[in-house]
C-alpha cells in the first residue's frame, strides 16, 4: 500500500539486482541529476500555472465581474476590466503573468488587493517548518521503526504492517482533530489551535506546532516505516551481507551500515513521493489547527474565487516540490556509488 | 494522510499478469477480499436507498434544536450534531456524495488510463515515451493544489474537482496498464496470435484486456481509496457539498468546530470514512495479491529473519533415529575415534533441516568428517546434496529457515553448535573464513573494496584506523592484486570478476583465519583465471599453513589443490578417501558416476555418459541408500535399509555394500 512510483521501483530493483547489469541506466552525475530535474520542472509549472488560465478562458463570467458586483455598471465593468487586462486574450494574459512571475510579481490578490508574492512569503515559514518537521520526524521514527522490525521480526513487523495501514486509511484532519481531542481539549497539554511566531516564544511555538506536526507525520512515519523494513528484509536476505555475517562483523555494524546504506536507496524515494503528500496534508492540517501558513491560505482564496493567490501558491507548491524532489535526487546519488565518476 | 496523486506502485502492474476468470476466482477465494467486496457493495447500496428513504435528511438546517450534540442514545443511535440533526442518518445519506466522488474520479482514470497505457504498451514508440515522461511529471504534482485552482474556478463543484484528481492520476494507471500490456506483447502466444491474422483491436480484446485485468483492478481499488480521501478533504474544507447537505468530511469539520463541547461528534463520520478508505486499499492489497501468488513460491519470510542470528539448542537425535539406523551409528562412532585425532574441525553427526511449505525437510543427514591443520579437503557433488549447506552450518549461517537439528562441530576444540551469537562472530572472519561461488554479488556494492577490508581487519586484529587501512592494502597486495591502492579505492562494481574474487580471498584472509572455506571459488570465473586463482589458494595455504575446505563439483580442481576429497549425494557423506586413491580406484556408484561424466576424466573421448536421473530434493529421499534409483549395481538390499559407511581400506570409507563388484569393474 505504500506508494511507489514507477521510477522508484526501477532504482530499488536496481540496487537489489546488485546493480551491475544495469549499471548503465543508474549512470547519471550529479549534474545530470540536476537538469534533469529542472528539466521536468519546466513543464510542469508550466502546465501549473496555466491551467487556470485556460479555465478561465473556457467559463463565463470573470474577475472583473466579481470585483464590480452584478449590479455595477456595464462601463464600471469594462474599466476594471481593462485594467486588470482581461480585454486581451488568454494567451497575452498568460504571457504577461508569466513574465511577472519570473520577476517574482504573482499579481495582486482580488480580496485584499495585497501583492501576493508578499502575502505568500510572509506565510511560507509556517509551511516549511510544518512540512520540514514533519518530513524530519517521518524519516527518523519511520526507518528506525522499519530496521527494528526488519531486525527483530515477529510482533514488532505486524504491528508496524497494521500502523502501515491506519496511517493510510485515517484522513490527516481527522488525526488532527483526534489529537485536539485527547491532547488539547482532555489533557490540555497543547492548545488546539492558533500558532505562536518562533521569535516571539520558541517554548510557545514549539506546542503550537506539535500536535499539527505529529497530525501530518504519521502518515508518513507509517510509509517510512513499511518501506524501510522491505527493503531492509530485502538487504538482510543478499549474498552480501551473508558473506559479512561470514567475515564475522558485529551484527550491529552489519545491519546499521552494511544493509542500512544499501536498503536506503528505496526509502530516500518514498520519501520524495511523502514529501508530495505532507505538502497537501498542510493543507488539511493548516486549516484544522489554524495555522496561518500557506494551506489556509489556498483555502480562504479558493473558498472566495481569488485566482491570483491560488495561483501562486499552486506555483510555490510545485517550486517545493520539485526542490525536495531535486534534494533527494542527489541524495540518492550519493548513496549508490554505481555511477560515472570519470 | 498523504495525498499523492497516485498511489500507483508499477510492481503490481508488472508482476500481475493474470487472466481475468482465474483472477477472479482467486480474488475471491480470498476473505479479506469478500468481507471488502461485501462492505463496497452495502455501501452502494446505501447511497442508493438512504436519500430516497430519508428525503427529509438533505436539506435539513435544524434538527431538534433542544436536543443539540447529544451522545448515542436509543433515540438517536449515534446522538445529534450541533443543530440537534440525527448523525447516523447523515452519515447514511452522506454515503452517496462521497460514493458519486470516487466513481467520478474513477470513471475518469479509467477512461483515460486504460486505453493510453493499451496503445502505449502495444504499439510503443512516441505514444510510449509520452506516457512515461507525463508519469514522472504528475508524480511531482500535489493533486490537491490542482484541484484547488480548478475549484477556484468552478466553485463548489465536486464534478470538477474529482475530474481534475482522475486527470491528474490517470498516468499512473497507464503505466501500470502499459507494463503489464509490454508483458503480454512480448509473449509467445500474442505473436502466434499475430500470425494467424487476428487484428490489433481483436488480440487487444481478445488476449491482452483479459490478462491485465488483474492489475487494473488492483490500481482501480487503490485509487478509489485515494479518491475517497481527497473527496474528504474537499468537504471537510468546505470547498464542495453546499450545506445542509451532509458529507462524512464536513460532518468531522462540524465536529471540530465543536470539540471544546463535544468530542463525540468527530468519531462516527471519521471512522466510517476510515473503515471504508480501508476497505478499499485492502481489496487492493488482496487483489495484488491474487495476481502475484504464482509468482511467489516461497514462503513469507517477515518473521525468519532474526533466527539468522540464532542457532536452535542443540538437542540429542530423536530416539526413532537412532531405532531407525543403530548399526549404522555405532559404526560411525567407531571411525570417528580413529580418524579425527589432531583434529582442527571435526563434524560429527552433523543433521540440519531447513523450513518449507510441506513442513521441515532434511538437508544434512548425520554428516561427519574431519580437517587437520593445514590440510585441504574437497567436498565434491552435484548441486543439491548438501554441500553448501554443510559449509553454512559449520559458520553458523543457514538461510533463514534452516537449523541444526543434532550433532556438534568441534573446531579447536569448542562446539560451534553452543556457541553464542558473539563466539560465533569471534569465530567467523577471525578462525573459519568463507569465500563464496559469485565474488560480484558477495562484495557489499555500496561501499569502497579498502573499506570493507579495513573493516574486517579492525574487527579481529583490533588495528587502529589508519594502520588497519595499510593492512587492508597489504592484503590485496598478498591475494597479487596489481596497483594495490587503486583497487582499496574502487566500488565491487568497478572490479572484473577475477579482481572480485581475489578481494573476497583477501577479506577472508583478514582475520588470518585457520581455516578457509571456499564454496565453489572458480565456478563463475573463466577457465583462465580460475587456474590462477586455484594457484592463488594453494600457495596461500601452503605459505600460511591454512586448512582450506574447497566445496566444488569439478574433479580438476580436487586433484589440483586438495589432498582428501568428501563424496556427498542427497545430505549424506558416501565417500571419503585420500584424493590420488579416489581417483585411482572410487568405492561407491556414484564417485564413480561422477568420474565418467567428468569431461577431463571419462576415456570415451565422443560421448560423454550423464548420470541418468536428479539428486532427490530435501524431503524426498528414497528409503535405503539414496542413489540407488540411478546407481547401476543396485540390489534388493539397497532398497530397503539405511546403508552404514563401510571402511574397505584403512583410509577409504564408501556408503556402499556393493563396493566390491565396483572395485573389480574398475581393475
């Protein structure tokens, strides 16, 4: 049930193939890792950003006419919309918003008529630090779940199969609103909502963020840990490390970096794939804490049809995206050393 | 938790190839599949009936306002929500938007995945680049972001929203539908097919839609899962379903709202949505696999994997054993009193078994012998009788599933057999070393050949860093590795297999052990360099008086390196003698069988004879010798008992009692 990408199983089967009978598709230098990478991204925040454009183009009414109100005026009306340059066709409207976002303008939010670069990055930090936190935690619970289960077997590894499944079938706001429940409103450890700047109070911010942060981790932790102790199960059955148990090591050397290292590829992988997911669990779990980042943000944009600010956080979604995705790309090299170094 | 926009993993895809009536049916045999099946369908069947029943529920503002979030009671089974609105009544009409969201969401994949991944698997080509290249785009696409901005435009419209999700996912299903056609494709019977002049659309239906049904039902199930989440997510934010309408997500955003009050309300319409996205994703585990079952022949081994570490006590053999065959133990006990004074390694009774579907089957069979100091022994037979697993067992490696049932191995004088885990590891690299048949896949890929080295140094001659690194150099140089320092640098995957295998011989050689087992060390070499690595063996045997242990089936390198040679067929030792009397004249059947189809030792220089027939599997060993189905002098006798080893000379030991009629053919 975890989710694996085509690209990802092709590397995991790689490196349990031993590699080097297709040593040549795994070929790629960090650079290459790199252009790649944006190569895709192009495209893709293309095809991001576009999409609105084209939606709108295809459906009656706009935005000048949700500005104006129905009652305005048909002059009122085609003023605003002249200026807001929605006389021109789409794909003029696309190009010059395009142009602007490269220099950084996202356009001005039709709500509160703020800038929405400037609105996006005053609530970018609480965003990141949900989903650095979260990533953080899912990697470090999640692969020490998995090599304990991997290692000791039994109870442990059935426990972590059905953890594997709750963390995929419990909808992340209603883990949050469990975790309000038993930890805010009963044991009144944490409150339940709002959020306190780092600057302001590190103790403060710290319980603000640690019950959505758990909230969003889960889920991952769940996929960290199921992966981890497949391919660690996968590592710990190779010829390899039956000739290092042979060489007499110590079992702790053996499994934390003969297998660990080897069964990482894999894991750094789902961890792209739950990067994806934590950042629209934000969403959820910004809304139900009351965070101010940028998923409550969308939200409110979306609930009030502001498609300049829903816009740029679609676009900032993705830049995320493909940055963690290009993070680990890397990382993954690193790790399997089976590439040109020449 | 983690929305992705697909949860589409290709393994199933690409394992699953099924047809489509056999899938079923074996789906369904299944009963997490029946109880999952069972439950979607219910469901269905609710959000068929409950609007119709309940047509009140919908557009319902206001309950009982004075009975507003009550707990269960006999009144309100599940209690009221904030607006004193019966709960278990919402969450049955609830049933259908949430329904009607996955099937929009699924109509869609499907529409879009099942054909492109088809024709892209079929007919390849740019089509097939397309598919793949849009796979790796939307994997990096938060579905959810999407479906935000085409909300945004559509306002509240669930139609949208869950087409913008089947859009977005639909690449993973044609991946998966495209892996499994390639599969399909590549199969003999679909060219036949060709041949005989069916049309693509008709080979399409005909042979591949049948087989890869298997796997899109399992994505289709698992999307549906996905679908059901994010249909959720959009009604617990408010972003679809208007109010009054009830919806299981925004029924759990009613509840958060009112949780200081009342935390009962969170629970019925999460779980239910738990239970059901649960559903789903374990139909499609159970339907991954029902496609993958014939696949998987061997057993789970999620809970085998600590026993590596582990060796089961040792425990005296079974009397029915000792009933079954008493002359033959007693006789054993015998020759062992004689033949293992001085002994570095003595094996005594050796039994092992190993774990399988039909329960345990026996792979060692009472097996002893012994290795002096300094002394090489080959350990000669067919693949099959138990020769790798008697070098596993003396190091305490079975796979998995495998345990010593009975009998010690004494190695300078210690038990191997009730050693600890960490005597075990003193033993293991520091006295009794392995080299293993494939040097490419026993080097560890993930780090440098000098690393590991220095590893196993440090470990059992306790050598500082930097000292152990000039040791781990040393060594390559000792197994005449030119450029010693450029291989310490290099990954396994940058050496030739000769070069391989001299840096295995090399890290066996570490913790100058006193005994060298090497299991099969030329097999997967060249002819070329497998004589330089045999010259490579017995020089370092004779220069560090190392006992070598040289499990093999090829005569040559017996008669090249080792001084005694072990005959084992089917778990059993049945001969042993020095290596120039073997040769010279074999006392048992199958020594002999062995010699003749040797392509270096037969005298029929045109046609070499094969011994007819297969070593037995573990488990399914004949009563009475267990040769005697392919052996030429067998008699009545052979059938019936178990055969004692017999000492004809005072070096030579054969598992045979027609050894003499032997001898005599040879002379």
């Amino acid at each position: 049930m975890t989710a694996v990408p085509a690209f990802a199983r092709d590397r995991a089967q790689a490196h349990r193939n031993g590699g080097w009978e297709l040593a040549f598709l795994s070929r790629r230098s960090v650079v290459g890792v790199v252009l790649r990478r944006v190569a895709l991204a192009v495209p893709l925040l293309v095809a991001v950003s576009g999409l609105s454009f084209v939606l709108v183009s295809v459906t009656p009414g706009d935005a000048a006419r949700q500005i104006v109100g129905v009652n305005a005026s048909q002059a009122t009306y085609l003023s605003v919309r002249k200026e807001l340059g929605l006389n021109l066709p789409v794909y003029t409207q696309y190009w010059h918003w395009l142009t602007h976002a490269i220099h950084g303008d996202l356009g001005t939010s039709l709500l509160t008529g703020q800038a929405v670069g400037q609105t996006i990055s005053s609530r970018l930090p609480v965003t990141i630090a949900l989903v650095g936190v979260a990533l953080l935690v899912s990697l470090v619970v999640g692969v020490a779940l998995g090599v304990a289960s991997a290692v000791r077997g039994g109870v442990l590894g059935r426990a972590i199969d059905a953890f594997a499944l709750l963390g995929f079938a419990f909808p992340v706001f209603w883990v949050g609103a469990i975790l309000i429940a038993v930890f805010a409103v009963k044991l009144r450890w944490f409150p339940a909502s709002g959020y306190v700047p780092i600057s302001e109070s590190v103790g403060q911010w710290l319980s603000s963020f640690a019950l959505p942060a758990l909230a969003l981790s889960l889920g991952g932790i769940a996929a960290m840990a199921k992966q981890t102790r497949e391919s660690m199960l996968d590592v710990l059955g190779s010829e390899y490390i039956r000739m290092v148990r042979a060489s007499g090591l110590a079992p702790s050397s053996i499994v934390l970096r003969h297998a660990l290292k080897n069964a990482a590829a894999p894991v750094l992988t789902v961890l792209g794939v739950q990067a994806v997911g934590l950042l629209g669990g934000t969403i959820l779990v910004e809304n139900v804490f009351a965070l101010p980042g940028l998923g409550s943000l969308v939200v409110s944009a979306t609930l009030g049809h502001d498609l300049p600010v829903v816009e740029g956080v679609a676009v900032v979604f993705t830049l995320i995206v493909v940055a963690v995705n290009l993070a680990i790309d890397i990382g993954y090299t690193l790790l399997n050393p089976r590439i040109d170094t020449r | 938790m983690t929305v992705v926009p697909s949860p589409v993993d290709s393994t199933w895809g690409q394992a699953g190839i099924s047809e489509t009536p056999k899938f079923l049916g074996r789906l369904m045999r299944r009963p997490v599949a029946i109880v999952c099946v069972g439950y979607v369908a219910a469901l269905i069947a609710v959000a068929v009936v409950a609007p119709i029943a309940m047509p009140w529920v919908a557009n319902q503002h206001a309950g009982d306002l004075l009975a507003t979030r009550q707990g269960p009671s006999s009144h309100h089974l599940l209690g009221t929500d904030t607006l004193g609105r019966d709960v278990l009544e919402r969450i049955l009409v609830g049933t259908r938007v949430s329904l009607l969201g996955v099937g929009e969401a699924l109509a869609v994949v499907l529409v879009l995945g099942v054909p492109f991944g088809l024709v892209a698997g079929y007919h390849g080509g740019w089509l097939d680049r397309i598919v793949t290249w849009l796979g790796d785009l939307t994997f990096s696409i938060p579905a959810i972001v999407m479906i935000m901005v085409v909300l945004a435009v559509f306002p509240e419209s669930m139609l949208a929203g869950m087409c913008t999700l089947g859009v977005v996912a639909a690449p993973g299903l044609m991946r998966v539908v495209r892996a499994a056609t390639l599969q399909v494709r590549d199969e003999l019977y679909i060219g036949a097919a060709r041949v005989s002049g069916l049309s693509h659309v008709q080979i399409i239906r005909r042979h591949v839609l049948s087989r890869i049904a298997g796997p899109i039902i399992v994505q289709a199930s698992l999307l549906a899962a996905l679908a059901l989440l994010v249909q959720s997510y959009l009604a617990f934010l408010g972003l679809v379903v208007a109010a009054p309408a009830p919806s299981w997500g925004g029924m759990v955003a009613d509840g958060v709202n009112a949780l200081e009050l009342q935390s009962w309300l969170i629970w019925p319409p999460g779980i239910v949505l738990a239970v059901t996205i649960l559903a789903f994703g374990l139909l499609g585990d159970a339907a991954r696999d029902a496609t993958t079952e014939r696949w998987s022949p061997t057993p789970s081994r999620s809970d085998t994997s600590r026993r590596r570490y582990r060796r089961k006590p040792v425990r005296p053999a079974d009397d029915s054993d000792q009933q079954r065959r008493p002359s033959r133990r007693t006789r054993d006990e015998t020759d062992r009193s004689t033949d293992t004074r001085g002994a570095l390694l003595t094996v005594d009774g050796l039994t092992a078994s190993f774990g399988t579907r039909a329960g345990r089957a026996t792979v060692l069979a009472d097996v002893s012998f012994a290795i002096d100091e300094g002394e090489a022994v080959g350990l000669v037979g067919e693949s099959g009788c138990g020769k790798t697993a008697t070098a596993m067992a003396i190091l305490g490696l079975l796979p998995a599933s495998g345990t010593v049932d009975s009998g010690k191995i004494i190695f300078d004088g210690r038990d191997l057999t009730s050693l600890s885990a960490r005597g075990m590891g003193r033993i293991r690299g520091g006295e009794i070393a392995l080299v293993s048949q494939e040097p490419m896949v026993g080097l560890n890929p993930a780090f440098r050949v000098g690393w590991q080295l220095a590893e196993c140094v440090r470990r059992h001659l306790h050598l500082p860093r930097t000292e152990a690194k000039a040791a781990a150099i040393e060594l390559l140089r000792l197994v005449r590795l030119p450029n010693p320092e450029s291989v310490a640098r290099r990954y396994p995957h940058e050496l030739s297999g000769g070069m391989a295998q001299r840096v295995a011989i090399a890290r066996a050689l570490a913790g100058n052990p006193k005994l060298l087992i090497a299991d099969e060390p030329t097999t997967a070499l060249d002819v070329t360099v497998q004589a330089e690595i045999l010259n490579l063996l017995r020089e370092l045997r004779r220069d560090r008086q190392m006992a070598l242990l040289l499990v093999t089936h090829d005569w040559g390198v017996v008669a090249d390196v080792c001084d005694r040679a072990l005959v084992m067929y089917a778990g059993e030792i049945v001969e042993r003698a020095r290596v120039e009397r073997m040769f010279r004249a074999p006392l048992h059947p199958y020594t002999e069988a062995l010699f003749a189809s040797n392509p270096y030792l037969a005298n029929h220089a045109d046609e070499l004879p094969m011994i007819p027939g297969a070593v037995p599997l573990p488990g399914m060993w004949p009563i009475g010798c267990h040769f005697h189905p392919r052996c030429r002098y067998a008699i009545d006798q052979c059938r019936t008992g178990a055969i004692a080893l017999a000492r004809p000379e005072p070096d030579h030991e054969t598992r045979c009692t027609e050894y003499k009629r032997l001898a005599g053919a040879a002379r």
